[in-house]
C-alpha cells in the first residue's frame, strides 16, 4: 500500500509540477547501459555493412554525394544573396532577425519507448552541449524538442505527441496558429482555425517562431484534409508532418545564434514574456506576415 | 532463504534482461503487440520467493521500467507493485496449478496491470490506447509457460531457493 501511494505521489509530481527531472535524468543515466546494449546490434550491423561494402559501391555513393553537394551549393549561393537582400530589408524596416543557426548532427537510438508516447532517443547529450526544450529537425523539417537531457543521452518529443504544440504559420499568407500532435506518426491538427480562413490542402506551415523555442521559417507540415461544416466555428484540419519522424536516423541539433548584438534582438525573442507585452506582440505580429513573401520566393523557384 | 548477493544477481540479471527486451526495437507494427517481458518475469520470481521478491521489488523494477520506456514516473511502478501484491497473495495457489490454470490466472493479472496503465494514461493524456492495447496480456498469457520453465530453469541452474 505503500507503494501505491508512493506511485500515486510521483505520478503526479511528474505530471503536475516537473520536480522530478533531475531525479529521471540521474535515473536514465544510471540505466544507459540498457540502452546501449539495446541499440548494439543494429549500430554493429550498421558497422559491419559498412566496413564490408564494395568499392564500386562506395565509388558510386561517392559520385552521387558530390553531384548532391555540387547541386546543394548552387542552391545555397542563391540562398546567400536572398538572406542578404532580406537583411538589408529589414535594416529599412528597422526590425531584426535572428539568423546563424548553429547544427550538431545526432543519431536516433535504436530503442522503443511507450509505443503510446510519441519519443525518441538520441546519442548525443549535455556533454555536447544539448539542453532542454532544443529544437530537433532532420534533412526536411521540424522533429520535435529535446524534453530531458543526461550527460550522453537526450529524449526528444516529437511534434505528433499529443502533449506537443507547436506555433506555424501558412508559409502562402503568414497566416498564424498552433499545430498540435494527435499521438499519430503522421497526423497533426490544426484545431484554432475558423472556417472562414484562408487556408487550402497543399499548404505549407512553416514554424513562426512565436514561443520562442523553435526559429522561425523552418518547414513542419502539408495540409492534406480540411473538413468545414458551416455549423461549426472552427474547422477541421490535419496536416501531415514534413519530417521523416518514422525514417529519419541523422537528426539535427539547433542553437539559434543570434546576428545582430543590438537590443532590440532580444526582445523580438520573448514577445510574451516582455513588460512591455502589447508593443512586442504586435511587433512579432507584423513580423510575422512580413517574414513569409521572402521565404515564398526562395522556395518557389526550387519546387 | 535467498542464496544472498548470489540468488539477487540471478534475479536482477533476469529482469534486466526482460527489460532488455522491452527496449528493443521492433517494427512499427508490432510494437503494440509486445509482450510484458517485465510483468513475466517479476510474477515468476514473487510466486517463486515470496519472501525475497515483494511489492518493493515491483516499484523499483516499475521506476526503471518507467525511466526507460519515458512515461511517467510511476505509471509502471504502480502497476507492478499492485501485480506484485497479488501474486504474493496468491502464490500458494498459483504454484500447484497446472500451464494452462496458471496462464489464466496470469491474465488476470496482466489484464489489472494494463487497466492501471490505461486508467493513467487516460487521466494524464486525454487518449485512450487503441485495441491492440490487449494484445499484450493475451500475448504474455499465452508466453507464460514458455517463460516460467525457463525461468524455473535458470533457477535451479543457479540453485536460487
């Protein structure tokens, strides 16, 4: 009986009030080896399917990199010149924006959790500098955030996790709200959206960067269903997420560093938590809708 | 009695490696359908030394299992300790059942951990886990056997008593 009670109080210690992080990071560092004795076939696999490939295979993976990486700098001189240009811009406008996002590749253990939570394990931790609430994407969009951090390890929830939500915005219109997890691996929905809105299926969201967690511009989810019924206030939308959240292997690490040293920087980062709470959100407001035809006309010419 | 550190190594390694198979990975679709190695292999070791393997054995593999799998502390924690308490009460009689009396009565129990998973991810979640859910009771039901000679065997390799 004792033991109930004790379970019942760290349930909702856990739950309620999040005291109990520094005891589950302690916990999950004492059973790492667990995890690594888990993950070891499929990284020796991995290694051994390496070390014994071909040459003519590893010659033609080669070939195929460079022709990727030969294409992918094209790609980025274009994109140098527009984020120069859209500098410049906002210099007019007088508003700043953070760029210079530094990255840190990391690898996804290959471990199952509670197949009803939506979360993955990485190999890389405090050591490296991960801390808690990191972004996570991999090569195409947004993963999730990083939600416990051990000196090796860290756990990421994913964006499709029923507790998760995150602030997008319509790439097309700027158009603003919240996409929230529905605990399936390749749904989201929109539930904050009136019928009325202007949003299509094919929509692109993009993160907006309101909450401050995630940089804004990075891309999270198509829309693929809308259901309005004229008697309901808000529709019905599912988006499906643009990352490879069952696929992916390498996933991205990001620290937004922030370009411009000015004042004003900081405090376009928190527009909530500010004194003055009305002037910032209305900046970050504006900032919003303005940030997205720049972004459109870099990807318009890709697609 | 316990063989001292001896008999707790045997048990700690087999729960260790029950866990071991909760972890790995497995397809995407059969992930729901994996069995509750842990729940197994803690009701083998109460019904077998009652008096070594109890209710705090049960916590602290649960708080583990809980760290592990990432829910919430205490969700397995609880439900082992309860699955713990019964099996104690009841070992007398699960001992001299034959297979397939004992696979039901580990059911039940499976059945009582799973209600306490699914009550506390309701509460804390809002979700309620689809049906497959019950696979894993089923599954481990029909496992027991298999995982109780073993484990019968390991015992008495080990002469735990």
């Amino acid at each position: 009986m004792v033991a109930v009670i004790l379970s019942l109080t760290l349930l909702l210690l856990d739950h309620r009030f999040h005291h109990l992080q520094q005891l589950r990071s302690a916990l999950t560092f004492v059973t790492y080896p667990l995890h690594y004795l888990a993950d070891l076939p499929f990284t020796a696999s991995r290694w051994f399917s390496e070390t014994t490939s071909s040459r003519e295979r590893l010659l033609e993976s080669n070939r195929e990199l460079r022709t990727e990486n030969l294409r992918l700098r094209a790609d980025l001189q274009k994109y140098q010149s527009l984020e120069a240009e859209n500098m410049r811009l906002r210099d007019l406008l007088d508003s700043s924006f953070k760029v210079g996002d530094r990255v840190l590749v990391a690898e996804l253990s290959s471990v199952d959790l509670d197949p009803y939570k939506q979360q993955v394990i990485i190999n890389k931790g405090a050591i490296s500098g991960v801390f808690e609430g990191q972004p996570v994407l991999d090569a195409n969009a947004v993963m999730g955030q990083v939600t416990n951090v051990t000196p090796l390890t860290s756990t990421v929830l994913l964006i499709t996790d029923t507790s998760h939500a995150l602030p997008v915005q319509v790439l097309r219109n700027g158009l603003r709200t919240i996409a929230l997890g529905t605990g399936r691996i390749d749904a989201l929905k929109l539930p904050y959206l009136p019928t009325n809105s202007d949003i299509r299926e094919g929509d692109m969201l993009v993160t907006s960067g309101l909450g401050g967690k995630f940089p804004p511009g990075y891309p999270v989810a198509t829309v693929n269903r809308i259901d309005r019924s004229p008697d309901a206030p808000f529709s019905n939308i599912i988006a499906q997420p643009s990352a490879h959240l069952d696929r992916s292997r390498e996933v991205l690490l990001v620290w937004t560093v922030p370009s411009q040293p000015a004042g004003d920087g900081v405090a376009d980062d928190l527009p909530g938590d500010t004194a003055a709470g009305d002037g910032s959100a209305d900046a970050a407001g504006a900032a919003g809708p303005a940030a997205a035809p720049p972004t459109a006309t870099g990807a318009e010419p890709g697609a | 009695m316990s063989a001292g550190g001896h008999g707790r190594a045997v048990i700690v390694v087999t729960l260790c490696v029950a866990m071991l198979l909760v972890i790995l990975p497995m397809p995407e679709w059969a992930r729901p359908f994996r069995p509750p190695w842990v729940t197994l292999v803690l009701v083998y070791w109460v019904i077998a030394l009652p008096h070594c393997v109890g209710v705090a054995s049960g916590f602290a593999a649960g708080i583990v299992l809980d760290v592990l799998t990432g829910t919430l502390l205490g969700q397995h924690a609880l439900g082992l300790s309860v699955v713990a308490f019964i099996a104690i009460q009841l070992h007398q009689r699960i001992r001299v059942f034959p297979f397939w009396q004992q696979s039901l009565g580990i059911l039940a129990l499976l059945i009582v951990e799973h209600l306490f998973g699914l009550w506390i991810t309701g509460a804390t979640r809002g979700i309620a886990p689809p049906l497959e859910y019950w696979a894993g009771p089923l599954l481990g039901a029909l496992l027991w056997p298999w995982v109780f000679v073993t484990l019968r065997k390991t015992r008495r390799h080990f002469k735990v008593s």
